[in-house]
C-alpha cells in the first residue's frame, strides 16, 4: 500500500443506493471502502428495516455512506433523486422485478438520460423467470441452487452447512465483481449496463466444482453426491481434552502420511490405507480414530505438534476470539474497537483507508 496521498480505487464514483438489508449494503460497503461516495436512499418513515431488526448488522454494512430520507412516491422528491441518479455512476436497487419500473427509475426510463450509468439490480432470482416474483431469503436461495441438498451431516437432513448467509453474501461478490468489470469496461465505450444479479443464480455458479466432481464419479443420486460431498478421511473439527476443537484436513496423501507420523492412528496407518481412494470408503472409521486420538490432547499442544509435521490444521476460532488472533492481529484485518471490532475490506489497495471507515449515516442526515 503506498502512502497517503494516493487516491482510493473508485474516488470520483458516485453511487445511488436503494438497496436494504444484507446483500446490497454489503456489496456497496465494499464500494465505499474503496473510496466511492454511497448516499443511501431510506424510505420513510423507518428507513432501512434493517436499522430496526439489527442495529449491529446495520451498522457493519453501512459505515461510511451518507443517507437521504426520500418517499419515492412523491413526484417532486423523486424528481431530486432522479436529479441525483443522473450525475451518478452506479445505481443499486434489490426490490423486486416492476417496482423501479412503476416508480420510473428502471434501467430502461433512465438510459437516454444517464447513457453511462451502470444500473444493477440485486434480487433473489432474477429479473426474468417463473420465480422473479417471489418472496425469499438466503435459506431459499441456496435450497433451490442445489446447496441446500448437500449440506449438513452425513445421512441427515438437509440443513445448513455454514453459520453465514451464504447467498446474500455471495450474491454481493458477484455484484462487486460485476460492476468493476462494467466500470471497466465503461472506459472503452463510455456506456453503462443493466447487471441482472440474482442471488439463487450466483449460489448457482458455486455449485460447478461440485457438479463436475459427481459427474467425474458418477454420482447421480442425492445419496452418493451427499456422500461425495460431506464424508472425507481425516477431514472435519475434532475436540480436544480442553473443549476446544481443531479443524485437521489431511486429504492428499502426504498430508495424510504426515498426521499419521505424528499421532498414532493404527489401524489406518499401513499401506493399505496411503492412497485418497483407498481411505475414503473408510472415512467414517478414520475421522472416529482421528477423535479418539485427540480427544486426550491440549488443543495448542496438538495445534504446535501438527503444524511442526507441515499438516493442514487450524484451531477453530470463536468470533470473540477472532482479533486477538495472531494471524490476523499481524495482517490488521480489523479495525478499531474494544469489543468484537469489524473487519477491514480483505484485500488492501493502493490508497484505500487504513483507519475506520466512517460512521453509520444517521437517518436522513445526507445534504445533496
């Protein structure tokens, strides 16, 4: 990162925002973070419902941005907000397929005035398609990309597979990701874009490194692909005498020749058990002797003896214990806070801030 007076990434971008909740905000917290100016639009008289249901979440994906109260209902206020649209670059919105359209802010009513402006509205499935109009949330998303089906426990349920809201969250990369490339690409034609994101498409796309290992191994019914997916040898969270747990994931073979050299896994440890796909139709066997040999162990003691064996492992890390972290106390992933800080944007730019981003805007409080 190079000094002070270099200019953030997107410095001199403006972004209209209308989106609420989680995967807007966090696509244009990141946007904002890279320097662009995000004045939020909030509907009256509330706001962002998200002020209400969670002032810590609101808080974390909206620092920074500047808000203006509008009713976009009202013909003389949405004439000053189409004003605002016309000088931006970028306008997000996440309402349903119609509602831009019906207030005449859709792409298609703003493109003669605003040629430039890349347009991107964020939805759960698409602008087109028999499901555009319907309701959901991330739980929804992933079901009906496939995700769902291969998450949780090996013959359970479906269930979900991670503490995270996978599709909000992906569905902001793809739109982050999207709209540089449509900034980028801008700088060649000069014109902007409509970016039809949808949140159950980009859970979608993650599913390709899956649907290409079952088509490999002929996995076709959602039996063998759940057992393709969550059974693998030395692979999961193992506890450990003080009740902390480990992640171990000894997957290719000298990995797995490691771990054994460090703790005693018998019968496993032979020569019929060295190559992957020797091991995985035991993988259930061997990840319960993986348990029963480190449920005696410290954690730290385990952790400093596999990482001197070069294994794959890593304590599981609860979130108030995230900062103090070594690893990432030593990158400054986060910012300035005394309990349960945020984190910075993962990728460090030339001439992004180091400091706290901004205060959450108060309601409003926008001057445009």
């Amino acid at each position: 990162m190079t000094g002070p007076s270099t200019r953030p990434p997107l410095a001199g971008i403006t972004v209209v925002d209308f989106s609420e909740l989680l995967p807007g905000p966090f696509f244009t917290q990141a946007l904002a973070e890279m320097g662009a100016r995000v004045i939020k639009i909030e509907r009256p008289p509330h706001g962002d419902n998200a002020r209400r249901l969670g002032a810590g979440g609101f808080a974390a994906v909206n620092r920074g941005k500047e808000s203006l109260l509008v009713d976009m209902k009202d013909e003389a206020q949405r004439a000053q907000v189409r004003q605002l649209v016309v000088s931006a670059d970028i306008l997000v919105e996440s309402y349903r397929p119609g509602v831009m359209a019906r207030l005449g802010m859709d792409f298609a009513s703003l493109q003669a005035d605003c040629p430039h402006l890349i347009y991107v509205s964020l939805s759960g499935y698409g602008q087109s398609g028999p499901w555009a109009h319907l309701p959901g949330h991330d739980i929804n998303y992933l079901a009906a990309a496939g995700v769902l089906a291969v998450s949780g426990e090996a013959g359970g349920p479906p269930s979900l597979g991670a503490g995270l809201p996978v599709a909000d969250l992906c569905g902001a990369m793809y739109a982050l990701s999207s709209t540089l490339a449509a900034l980028f690409q801008r700088e060649s034609t000069g014109l902007g874009q409509h970016l039809d994101v949808a949140l159950a498409d980009c859970a979608l796309h993650w599913m390709n490194p899956r649907l290409g290992t079952y088509r490999e191994g002929g996995a076709e019914t959602l039996e063998a692909q759940r057992e393709v997916t969550l059974v693998k040898p030395a692979y999961g969270a193992f506890a450990c005498l003080d009740g902390r747990h480990l992640s171990i994931a000894a997957l290719e073979d000298h990995f797995w020749q490691r771990l054994c050299e460090a703790i005693d896994l018998a019968p496993f440890d032979g020569e019929a058990y060295r190559s992957f796909k020797r091991r995985k139709p035991h993988a259930q066997a061997i990840n319960q002797r993986i348990a029963d040999a480190v449920k005696d162990r410290d954690a730290d003691a385990l952790f400093e003896l596999l990482s001197r064996h070069d294994v794959p492992v890593a304590p599981v890390v609860e979130p108030s214990g995230l900062a103090a972290l070594p690893q990432f106390a030593t990158r400054d992933k986060f910012e300035a806070g005394d309990n349960l800080p945020l984190v910075r944007f993962p990728v460090p730019l030339a001439g992004m801030s180091e400091g706290v981003l901004g205060p959450v805007p108060a309601l409003g409080s926008a001057r445009v």
